[in-house]
C-alpha cells in the first residue's frame, strides 16, 4: 500500500501533533506515523504547560489526536524503519506493517528514551518518587528529603538545582570519586547546604509502595523519600543518519543540526521536540512543531507558485 502526502510527521508527541495541527489547518494533506511509547509516559502529569498544567500526558495525547483527526490529519499507529530521498526531492517512508509513504516534505518528531541508572529499583520507581526534573516535578515533592544519584559530575549541578525546591539535599556520589569535586563544587554545594556522601549506591528501600531510603555498597541506609537521576539520553536518529543529515555531540547526546525554524542539513527534513534536545518540555516541543510546520507550508506554498 502506497500513498502520497504533502507532509509526513514521524512521531505522535507534543512536537508532531502540534506540527501536525498546523499543517491539517493550513489544509495540506498529512500524516502521523506514531510508534507509541513517548517519553513522559511514566509521569503521572505534566506541568508548565499553560492552561494545560497537572493533565496526564496520556489524556494530553488524547486530545492532540482528537484535535488534528478534525483537520482530516491521518495517524496510524506504526513505525518508521526506513526513509529515501529521491532526486525528484520527495522522500519514501518506509513503516514497520510494510506500508509504504510518499511524501514532499517530513517533520522528525522521533524523540528520545531515557536509559537510567542500573541501580535496583530505579527503573521500577521512575516517575513517581525517582524523578529526573525539578521544573517538571519538584513542587509536587517540595520540602522533602532529596537524594541526588551522581553518576557524572554533572549530578553536583543537579544537586544544586534541586535544593531550590528542598533544604534537606543529599548528594550521592555513586560513581563520581571525591576528588572530581572542583573547588567551586565544594563551595557551592556547602553555600546550599547539601550534605556529600560518598560511595556506590546499591539499591533504593522501598516500604509499602514508597521511596524511604538509599541503600549503599556498604551497607549503610539514608533516609530519603525522593531521588533525583539523570539519565542517559539516547536520541533517536535512525532516520537523520539514513538521510544523511549533519549531526552534532553534546554533553547529553548526539543530535541533528538545526537551523532557528527546525531545519535540517537536508532540504525538505525538520526535526522537532526531544528529537533536537535532553531538555526540551512538552511546551517547547508543542511550540517548536508549530515553528516547523508553518515554515515547511510556506516552503510548499512558494514552491508550488514558482512552478506555475
């Protein structure tokens, strides 16, 4: 089965479906191809999102969907496994059914997943009382006792983060040794008042269904009701590398290079969303498929009046 479209959005998050929204309102046949599994499916709410702070991200998705089927937008639930790009400039997608899509321009709104700590229990509890975010949990858990799990030294900047929200700060070195503290880490995490203790961490204490203490190779328990991780980013860029699209390193992951609009290194290619950055939320996702969709109809717009 093979069909053409004006514009193909590969993921159905935050990014995609507000690209997605945009290009069904500007009347250009689309289509989201959506894998499931976004991001912040462990977390029980989003927040910062104005007007929409507190919703499940699953009841947020719900919406969108419902939102862009209005527009005559079209999402099928697959995967993406393999994309061209002809000489013509269009691009074949290639989904995981043995669909196949044809389409002149595509948004990348693939994302991300998190690879966590392998510490006992950290996996099991993520998103609920073992959190990664401040801005996105951190007056839900305010005042209480925070353990910061440092597996780089970029866990003292956490550390130090996160006492914004709590004065009973706990920073657990883990696999960071004593001595990759600079001078400046010593005396920041002193002026904040975050105790430093060093050792692996073996294992979270969990009592009746809640975080209550971090267990170290040594045995020894403290006692904490929330923890603070940091997680790996692994970005999702099957399809940029197909394309051919430039990428660049970074502290927290390899990425496309963009342009202010979302543009890639390939013509006709816009990324979007987790997909362009560690950090991005839902809110800078939602505004940054918009960017990319409205820049891609005015592409398709000029495109079509030059060829007259």
């Amino acid at each position: 089965m093979t069909d053409k479209y004006e514009a193909v959005v590969v993921g159905g998050g935050a990014a995609g479906l507000s690209a997605a929204l945009v290009l069904g309102r500007a009347r250009r046949r689309t289509l989201v191809v959506d894998a499931g599994g976004p991001r912040n499916a462990p977390a029980a709410h989003m927040q910062g999102y104005l007007t929409r702070d507190g919703v499940p991200p699953a009841e947020f998705l719900v919406l969108g969907r419902e939102e862009i089927a209005r527009y005559g937008v079209e999402l099928v639930r697959d995967r993406a496994v393999d994309v061209t790009r002809h000489g013509s400039g269009e691009f074949c997608l290639t989904l995981a059914s043995g669909r196949t899509a044809h389409a002149r321009r595509l948004v990348l709104a693939t994302g991300l997943a998190d690879e966590l700590p392998a510490v006992p229990g950290v996996a099991e509890r993520f998103g609920r009382d073992v959190l990664h975010c401040p801005y996105c949990h951190g007056w839900e858990v305010r005042d209480q006792a925070f353990g910061v799990l440092a597996s780089t030294p970029l866990g003292v900047h956490q550390a130090l983060m996160v006492s914004q929200w709590s004065k009973d700060v706990t920073l657990f070195l883990h696999e960071v040794a004593e001595e990759e503290l600079s001078p400046d880490d010593r005396r920041r995490l002193a002026a904040a008042g975050v105790a430093v203790v060093p050792g692996e961490v073996a294992a979270l204490v969990v009592e009746e269904d809640r975080l209550t203490g971090v267990r170290l190779g040594d045995g020894s328990v403290h006692g904490r009701s929330v923890l603070f991780v940091a997680p790996r980013a692994v970005p999702r860029n099957d399809l940029f590398e197909r394309l051919g699209a430039e990428l660049r390193e970074t502290p927290f992951g390899t990425y496309p290079v963009v342009d202010e609009t979302g543009l890639t290194t390939v013509p006709g290619v816009w990324a979007a969303g987790n997909a362009v950055g560690f950090a991005e939320q839902v809110v800078n996702a939602a505004g940054a498929g918009y960017r990319a969709a409205a820049t891609l109809n005015g592409e398709l717009l000029f495109a079509d009046l030059d060829a007259r």
